[in-house]
C-alpha cells in the first residue's frame, strides 16, 4: 500500500491587489515626485509646472477669500478611498481638499486619510488628463466626496461634479475659461475663471 502526497490549498496567500498595494505603501518616490495607485496602478508624477501652481493659487485664493463658510484647503492630501468596482484599493491625491474649517480634520491626519468631512476635492490636469477625467473622478464619487471640481488646461474649461451616486457624480456644470462657475454650499459663491485666460 502506498502513501498519496495531497496538495493542500495554500491560505492567507496574499492577492494580487494586497501586493500591489503592499509595494505601493512602501515606494519611495524620487524626491520631488508623488505616486498615487489608482485602479490598480501605480502612477508616479514629477512636480507640477509654473501653470499648474497658477490654477492652483488662484483657486484656494477665491476658495479662501469667498466661501460662505471658513474652509482648510490642503495641498497634496493623501486620500485612502472606497475599495471595489472602479476603485480596488485605491490612494489618491487630489492637487487640492477643501474642508470647512471647524471640522479641523488635517491636524491629526495621517499620511492617507479617509475622506470623512471633506466638502470638495479639486485636481488641475496635467501630463495624464484622463486620470483626472475619467479614474479620480469614478473613485471620488464611490467616496462619497460631495463636490470635484476639475480645471481642465487642454478644454480650457472647469466642470464641477456634483451629487455623488455610486461610482458616478449625477450632475456635471462646466464653464469654459473667463465664464463664472456656481459653486453650491458650504461654498455658495460664483467662482471667477477670468484670471484663468492668459495668453
């Protein structure tokens, strides 16, 4: 009589995803660059440009200056967002996060937080537009993220998602360049695109 060997299944085998997103959180990036895993893959992006950083200031100027209620902007902001369809394990970092003020949610936040209390996210594109367009926008609308505000360089124009409904936001407003754009509360003001004209 003779002994047969088994194959046992192997359990606790890490996914694929859990790999991935296991050597995501241990990259080091190039100094100066950010990574981001967004539907499953790592994108690695250099510092922005002087054109860039103009949209940037000019929006948290009007953001800060104008909003009905006080907000933080935060620059940069690692976002751990919701898992599953559009967006396994995905951690993002808009250009800008918007929270009212009184919700203090950046002082003891991790390097990855949860979007909890954020009002709105805003992302200005650049190299890969369509990251912004179309992958960012499907994982902020899983999250919950009330408003995305989207300043597209090459359209020349700005659209604001709104009423996120799972993986979709179920109203869109776009402004081309130098046309003013409704923000809803908390923020309640017209935002100027004027500045946004140069030639």
């Amino acid at each position: 009589m003779s002994a047969v060997a088994h194959e046992q299944p192997i359990t606790n085998s890490p996914s694929q995803a859990d790999i991935l997103l296991e050597s995501f959180l241990s990259l080091h990036s190039p100094e100066g660059f950010r990574a981001e895993l967004i539907e499953g893959e790592i994108i690695v992006a250099p510092p922005p440009d002087g054109r860039h950083e103009y949209y940037f200031d000019l929006l948290i100027e009007e953001v800060k200056a104008k909003s009905a209620v006080r907000m933080q902007g935060s620059g940069n902001k690692g976002l751990r967002l919701a898992r599953g369809g559009l967006c396994p394990k995905n951690y993002v970092i808009p250009d800008l996060t918007f929270a009212p003020r009184e919700l203090d949610i950046f002082w003891d936040a991790p390097p990855w937080m949860d979007p909890d209390g954020v009002a709105m996210v805003a992302e200005i594109t650049s190299s890969k537009p369509d990251q912004d367009r179309i992958a960012k926008r499907h994982c902020y609308a899983k999250s919950g993220i009330p408003l995305y505000l989207l300043i597209d360089r090459e359209k020349s124009q700005v659209s604001l998602f709104s009423k996120p409904h799972r993986e979709e936001y179920t109203e869109v407003h776009l402004a081309a360049f130098g046309e003013p754009l409704a923000l809803p509360p908390p923020f309640d003001f017209e935002l100027d695109t004027k500045h946004f004209l140069r030639t």
